[in-house]
C-alpha cells in the first residue's frame, strides 16, 4: 500500500465514468493509490452486472438498495448504512438494483486471499 498522506476528497470533481450492465448502467468515481482503489459507484434503477466478479471488496450503501448474489445462489440484500467484505477469490458475485444505490467501495491487495 502507498504511504498516503492526509488527503481530502471533493467527490464532485472525479470524473464520472459509465459502464453497462448485462442491464442497465453504472457508473463510477475512482482514485487510485498504489494498489489501493476507492470508488463512489451507482448503479441506475435496472442494473444487473454483467459478469461474476472474483475481486474483494468492502462496499459500504450510501443511498438505495442492491441485491448481491453469489455464484451458489444465495442472495444477499444490503441497504442504506450496510455493509459488507469478501477478499479476493473467495466468493464469485454480482449485483443487481431494482431502484438504485450508491456505494462507497474499496479494494486493493490488502484484500488477496492468503
């Protein structure tokens, strides 16, 4: 991880960046910091992922709702004030919003399976 100073975030200067879903459309906000990612993604009303996502995560509901589902078929439904972590390769899933949500996620190594 990078030695990151004291740093402050005005989220309303990060470039918006769209990406489709299997339905729907995201977006996200991202910084980088060495291996360290911290996004602010939404996810419109009608989004489903288009792919089973292998990365860990800590994601964190600011706003709505989402249905995460794993690749065995549980689902799991977070709102506003929920979280929740899986690390690396540990839990293949996706996620889907019937209404939208706005997320705060982070990832990086110090997520990697050991």
């Amino acid at each position: 991880m990078s030695n990151i100073p004291f740093t402050t975030i005005d989220w309303t200067t990060i470039e918006k960046v769209e990406y489709k879903g299997e339905t729907g459309t995201a977006t996200w906000q991202t910084l980088q910091f060495g291996d360290l990612r911290i996004r602010i993604v939404e996810y419109l009303p009608g989004y489903l992922a288009d792919h089973w996502c292998e990365k860990g995560h800590f994601v964190h509901v600011l706003e709505g709702d989402f249905t995460t589902e794993l690749k065995t078929g549980e689902k799991t439904k977070l709102h506003k004030g929920e979280s929740f972590v899986v690390s690396d390769n540990l839990s293949s899933h996706r996620s889907q919003t019937e209404n939208g949500v706005k997320l705060l996620i982070v990832d990086g190594d110090f997520l990697k399976n050991k």
